[in-house]
C-alpha cells in the first residue's frame, strides 16, 4: 500500500515538473520576442551603424537616407 503512495507521489511530482517546465519554456519566448527587438535597436545606436543593412549612421543623415532611397527607385 504504501508503495501507491510513494509511487503516486512520484507521479505527481513528475508532472508538477514537465508542466512548469512547459510553462518556463513558453514565458522565456514570450519574453525574449518582447525585448529582441529592443536589445537589437540598442545595439545599433551603441554602435553607431544599422545592423541590417551595415551602413553607418555617423556618415549620412536622415535627409541623406531618404535621397538615397528614393534614388535607388
């Protein structure tokens, strides 16, 4: 009889792991889509150029961009 409980107890702690488990997996997702965003934009002012297309900000302004962008079209 004994052994039941010991066993159930088991069980249950078992469970009690892969569900909170599940549960840490899911939040750090969420989390880490919540603040990937703004890492990557802090990233990029820190070092001065765009991570996505490399150039840097010190040699163009806004202005600069917009012209370009527009001439490239």
């Amino acid at each position: 009889m004994i052994i039941y409980v010991i066993f159930g107890m088991l069980a249950a702690f078992l469970l009690g792991y892969i569900l909170g488990k599940h549960h840490g997996w899911e939040k750090g997702y969420q989390e880490a889509a919540a603040t990937l965003p703004l890492e990557l934009r802090r990233q990029s002012l820190e070092e001065g150029k765009c991570i996505i297309c490399a150039e840097c900000q010190a040699k163009t302004s806004n202005h600069e961009n917009f012209s370009t962008d527009l001439n490239t079209l």
